[in-house]
C-alpha cells in the first residue's frame, strides 16, 4: 500500500512542515467542513505525521466518498451563482485521489 | 572497480564538523563527530504549513515576503463579494489590517508590507466595473494614487515598492499586451508584452520581471522584463492559467509559478523550468510573495473553497547536509 488516508483540519503554522514534506508525499484535498482528506505517504515519517495532527484514519474508498461529496456540494454551489459569477472561475470537476 | 580518487581526483575528507557552505555542494567526506559519511547536497525546496487567513479570499492580491507579507482585497467565498480588506503576515499567523479606500479583486500588486500598492482588478462581484484607481499602502494605512490609463482586470504586478512598479496584461473585452510603468503618482505607457493575456504569474521589480503562463487557453508563453521591453524565453513545461494574477514569485533570473490548472509548481533558473514540489493543497487563483528571491515565499488563498484561507510557506535552502546510507 503506498499511500494511507485520513482526515485532520489545519490548523496553520507547523501543521506540516518543510522537513515533513521532504519526508513523505502529503496532499490535501476538500473535506466536510474545516476538515480536509489527506493522502499520505505510507512510511513511518507519514505515521508519525497522522499522530501528530489526529488524524482519522480512512480507508481510500471512505476517503473518496467523503472527496467526492464536497465537490459535489461545491458544484450544486456553483451551479446556484449568477452566470456573471460563474464566469470568474470553474466549476468544480470531480477529482480521483491517488 | 573505480575508487572515488581515481574519480574525483582527491581521497574522502575527514571533518569534525559539517561543512557550511552552498560552495561544497558535491563534497563527500566523513564526519568525525557523528562516525558517519555525508555528502553537501544541492538545497531542495520545500512547502509547509503557515498561518491561515482570517478571511477565505479568491482573487485575492499580495506584497511582501514570508515573514513580512500583505494581502488585499479579493473574492470572498463562498458569498462572492468582493471585499476591501487586507491583512497582514509575520511569519506566523494573519492580522487585520486597514482597509482599501475600495473593493478590490483580481488585481495587480507589488511592494513590500510597508509600500505596496494594489491596481487594476475589478471592483464589485461582477467583472465590472474595472479597478483604475491604484491603491498605495505605507504599513498603516491606504490612500488613493494614480489611474491606470487603460483599466483591466487581471493584470500582474511587479515593484519594489509603492513609487516604482509596474503592472502588465489583464482585459476586459478581451486580452491586453499593454505594459504601464508607475512611479508612485502616475502611470506610463512601456513596451507592450508579445502575447496579449491575462492572470500570468508574474513578479519582480519594475526593471526586472517574469510573466509566464496565463489564459486565456492555459498558455505557456514566458516573457522576461528589463524595464523597457519583453522578449520570449524557454516555455512551461506544462501551460497553465492561474483563474487570477500573479502565481508566482522571483524575478527573470530565478522564479517560481505556483499551482494554478493544472496544478504542479515550475521553478526557473534564467534558462529553464524544473518541475519542483507542490503545494499540499493544490489551487488557483491564489497569490504567491517571495519578492526578488525563490529562496524563501509564501501562496495564500485561492480555490476550491475548502482551501480559500490556506497558506503555504516555500524554503529551498542552498544546500542540505546528507548522511550517505546503504540500502
């Protein structure tokens, strides 16, 4: 398994750092609420990280759904602005984590 | 088998402490201290973890450096109203700061925290009408410049501060080339840039600036400043818009464009581009500080939503100090 999966919210300063980053593959993505899904690099530097900021682990099927909902939300959003509103931005497509 | 004199033209050093100097980079020697080979590795960047802004902001407009930033106005979400608000950064967290004389989003921006200004953009939920007006910031409080002669919304920025910068592209109808320079109480018309476009990531001074990329069509058009003319250089490796101004940070000679769509971050070395580590949490429309240097910068804001407050802090330190390992 090369990556694990779990959801945490940021809380800014430190909550990864330079030397963390350099250590394991980190990406976060939309989640419910403050909370976002993170993909996490499955080594012990990406364990000790998952500890560290709480995060609850998820399996990648839990973790797509949950993905997969918030975008959905966010284009029911979009979809809900004006057309001169819509024009500033995309909409929301849907995103396959790895 | 070749030995590393043979290869190297010296035997392996031994040293009590490491070395301390980018210099070295490719020195391979023993440390005494901790028993160990190392190697002095060339610095590889990095992004962490910063403060998050109190307001999410798309659009949203930027000076300064990590430890000293500044961002202004934007496109609060997700109610979509464009706001006249700016913070300030210290390297740890935001902090309110006085607002614009007016509503301000997808702008350009230059300047450092405490001589800054914020020009062009749009001024209300729609895309008009246009931002002409620049808006000075001196570290306490905003004022009122001089106008653009020609108003556009997302343009780029470059300057070192409020009475030297200069600001390049935008539209509205359509896509400009046209370049004005300011000087703290008027805008100049300068030399236009080769492709009209608009949101290219873009920083520098008003001497020496980079746009590269930007819509429309996800380009990968790069154009170098020098005060008075643009000339085209070595292209993105992946073309890219950035849904707003000013991904990017650095100058002609060292930069980096971040995230934008798609969503990888290019670094330049003054001849060509090197994919280098993204952001954890990837986005556009955010705004990228780090002025004059790729050593050091931040991206703050952006899109989706869920990371509409979000700040990321770059280092790439000169070198690294690596224990040789086998495995």
């Amino acid at each position: 398994m090369e990556y694990k999966y779990c959801t945490a919210i940021n809380w800014g300063k430190n909550f990864f750092t330079h030397k963390e980053r350099r250590q394991f593959y980190l990406s976060g993505h939309a989640g419910e609420g403050k909370s976002c899904v993170w993909v996490v690099g499955n080594n012990i530097h990406g364990d000790h990280w998952i500890s560290k900021v709480s995060g609850v682990s998820k399996t990648k099927e839990e973790a797509q759904a949950i993905v997969t909902t918030q975008i959905e939300a966010e284009q029911i959003a979009y979809d809900a602005l004006p057309v001169e509103a819509q024009a500033k931005y995309p909409r929301p497509v849907e995103f396959e984590i790895l | 088998m070749a030995t590393y004199k043979e290869i190297k033209g010296q035997t392996v050093s031994s040293q009590a402490s490491d070395p301390s100097s980018a210099a070295d980079t490719g020195l391979l020697y023993y440390n005494t201290a901790s028993g160990t080979f190392k190697v002095v590795a060339p610095g590889v960047g990095a992004w962490s973890s910063g403060g998050g802004m109190n307001g999410s902001r798309y659009g949203v407009m930027g000076a300064g450096t990590v430890t000293a930033g500044l961002y202004m106005g934007g496109t609060h979400q997700p109610t979509d109203s464009t706001k006249n608000t700016s913070e300030t950064y210290n390297g740890t967290s935001w902090s309110s700061a006085p607002a614009m004389p007016g509503n301000l989003r997808n702008g350009g921006s230059w300047g450092v925290q405490t001589s800054a200004v914020a020009v062009g953009g749009s001024t209300s939920p729609g895309e008009t009408p246009l931002g002409g007006t620049a808006y000075e910031f001196d570290g306490s409080s905003w004022s009122s410049g001089g106008s653009l002669i020609t108003a556009r919304r997302g343009n780029t920025g470059a300057g070192a501060s409020s009475s030297a910068g200069v600001t390049w592209g935008g539209g509205d109808p359509g896509d400009y080339t046209n370049t004005e320079s300011y000087n703290g109480t008027s805008f100049t018309e300068a030399g236009d840039l080769n492709t009209a476009r608009r949101n290219t990531a873009g920083n520098g001074t008003q001497t020496d600036a980079i746009a590269a990329g930007g819509d429309p069509g996800s380009m990968d058009n790069v154009e170098l400043w020098n005060g008075t003319s643009w000339s085209e250089t070595t292209v993105l490796n992946t073309g890219r818009g950035f849904g707003g101004p000013s991904g990017g940070m650095g100058s002609s000679t060292a930069a980096i464009v971040v995230s934008g769509n798609p969503n990888n971050v290019e670094e330049w070395d003054g001849t060509s581009w090197t994919e280098t580590s993204d952001l954890a949490t990837t986005r556009g429309s955010g705004h990228a500080v780090g002025y004059a240097t790729t050593s050091t910068g931040m991206y703050f804001g952006g899109s989706p939503y869920t990371y509409a407050t979000y700040t990321e802090e770059w280092s790439k330190p000169a070198y690294s100090i690596e224990t040789v390992t086998t495995s």
